[in-house]
C-alpha cells in the first residue's frame, strides 16, 4: 500500500524540487488520510445505526417485557402474548395488535392512535392518559381496565363496551386535552 502511494505522490509531483516535494507529499498524505478516514466514520455510522424498519413479533410469548419508552411505530404483535409487558411512554403508533393477550399490560402515556387492537383481551391493563385516537377496537376486550385520562377519539366500540367504559370513565388526557368522557361520547 505505501509503495503504491509513495509511486502515486511522484506522478502526481513529477518534477517538482525536492523542498517542495517533501511539503507537497505530506499535505497530499494529510488530505488522503483525511478523506479516508472520513469514509471510515460514515461508514461505521450507517452500519451501526439502529434499524427504522417495523419489527415483526407475531406470535411470540413476550410476558413481562419491557417495552418503556421505545419507538415500536407500525410493529406487528399479532397472537402475542404480552401478558404484564410494559410499554408506557412508548410510541405504539399504528402497531398491530391483531388478537394479543394484553392483559395487565402498562400502556401508562403510550401513542396508541391508529393501532389494530382487534380481538385484543386488555383486562386489567393501564391506560392512564394513553392516547388511543382513531385506534381500532372491534371485538377489544377492556374489563377492568384502568382508563383515567385516556383519549378515545374516533375509536369505534360495541355499545355494550363504550357503556362498561363510560362507567369508569374520568380524568383528562394531558396531550390532547380531552376529557374520556367525552371521547367516549358517553350520556
């Protein structure tokens, strides 16, 4: 290697006098250096970079994880059992939840909006200020579900759940500003 630029460096100097020379060689072996190093460093940063791709964990038997505070936008847990997991603070926006075991899992301040929680069990789950607007709910099981503050807007539920809810419902959302009550359209 040092060879092929020492042969390099004489090309590109040709006959250059040999005070200069020397002057000219080191700065050409800074700026390559330089330039070297640079491709290494973006290199690294791309290789080592966190993936923005959706995870998929359909299917999975995930109790009691802990999914705080990360970023799992449009991720897949259908048929997982997430019993007793943990995703407050969590960004769960547009996540699939396609018939998961949620139960007395903490959704404490999560970004639920536009999630799939079709046929999910949420028994005994907290979602405490949890913004679940325009989530899909169909068929979602809530009994017992803690939810002061959560946001319900544009969520569609059975009658007979918007009623179960609507008897536990108070408090107000922090980022939205709305009351549950009145997300859930309750009388």
């Amino acid at each position: 290697m040092n060879f092929k630029l020492n042969n390099v460096l004489k090309q590109a100097l040709g006959n250059v006098p040999q005070v200069s020379r020397t002057k000219r060689e080191r700065v050409w072996k800074v700026a390559i250096s330089l330039l070297l190093g640079g491709v290494l460093w973006l290199t690294g940063l791309i290789y080592f970079s966190p993936p923005v791709l959706a995870l998929n964990y359909n299917n999975r038997i995930l109790e009691g994880v802990d999914f705080a505070g990360q970023d799992l936008t449009d991720s897949s847990f259908d048929h997982a059992n997430l019993r007793k997991s943990n995703f407050s603070n969590s960004n769960v926006r547009g996540v699939r939840f396609f018939s998961a075991n949620l139960s007395r899992a903490n959704f404490t301040d999560a970004d639920l909006r536009y999630a799939d929680l079709e046929s999910v069990r949420l028994t005994n789950a907290n979602l405490t200020n949890a913004n679940l607007e325009g989530a899909f709910c169909t068929n979602t099981m809530f009994d017992k579900a803690i939810i002061d503050g959560a946001d319900f807007t544009d969520v569609y539920l059975r009658s007979a759940v918007q009623k179960k809810l609507c008897e536990v419902a108070k408090g107000t959302n922090p980022t939205t500003g709305r009351k549950t009550s009145e997300t859930l359209m309750c009388p």
